[in-house]
C-alpha cells in the first residue's frame, strides 16, 4: 500500500470535518414564517389544555389522598375500639376469676413461718419423751 495517496486522504476528511463543524446553520429561522404562526397558536392551546389537566388531575389527586387519610382514620378508630372492647371482655373475666378463687388463709411467707413452728414443737415433744420426763441434773453432767 502506497503511503502518499493514503496520508492525502487523511487530510482531505480533516478539512472537511473541520469545513462542516465551522459552518453553524441555525435551527429556527429568526422571522416567523405565515404557517409558523398557526403552529405556535396550536402548540399554545395543546399547552393550555395539558395545564387544564394537570390542575384537574393535582385536584383529584389531593381529593383522593384526603378520602384516603378518612378511610385509614376509620380503620384505626375500628382497631381501637374493637381493642378496647376485647380490653374490658378480659378484665371481666379476670374479676370474675378472682372472685371465684377462695382466699386463702394464710399466704406463702405466713405458711413457712407456721411450718418452722410446727418442727420446733416437734422436735421438743420428741426430746421430751425420749429423755422419760425427767431432767439431768448438773452433777450428771459433770460425770
């Protein structure tokens, strides 16, 4: 391959790629043509028309977000209520078993208190009959 024609080329594309991106076209022409005016107007009422809805749908949207904050307020105050009923439901029957429950005579502490009593006066009335009645005087101790 020849490296003359080749680096010509080369060249050539660049000029022509600079020679395109100097040359600016404008996109809109700067005078308004006759029929530009009818699109503008028409863009100008599709323009209105799509903010007539935008406020119509913003308007539902906030009617529809306050029936939805009622419907859940609706719904917590039937929990609640519902809540509160099955409260008093089972504080009744708690009263009704307290009251069925006889009270007892003595509670846990009284109970081992009366428990130890008892061992003593055991363990003194065994004493007592194993030793026949008498006691040992102090010279008996001694020996």
């Amino acid at each position: 391959m020849r490296q003359g024609p080749l680096s010509l080329m080369f060249a050539a594309s660049l000029l022509i790629v600079t020679a395109a991106h100097g040359e600016e076209t404008p996109l809109a022409p700067t005078t308004p043509a006759p029929d530009s005016s009818a699109a503008l107007s028409a863009h100008q009422a599709q323009l209105d028309s799509l903010e007539q809805r935008l406020a119509e749908s913003e308007r539902l949207r906030a009617e529809l977000n306050t029936q939805l904050q009622g419907s859940a307020e609706l719904r917590e105050n039937a929990v609640v209520s519902r809540l509160r009923q099955e409260n008093q439901r089972l504080n009744l029957r708690l009263k009704e078993a307290q009251a069925k429950q006889d009270p007892s005579l003595l509670n846990e502490e009284q109970t081992w208190f009366a428990l130890g009593g008892v061992t003593v006066l055991v363990a003194m009335l065994c004493g007592s009959l194993l030793t026949g009645g008498r006691r040992k005087s102090r010279r008996e101790w001694i020996n």
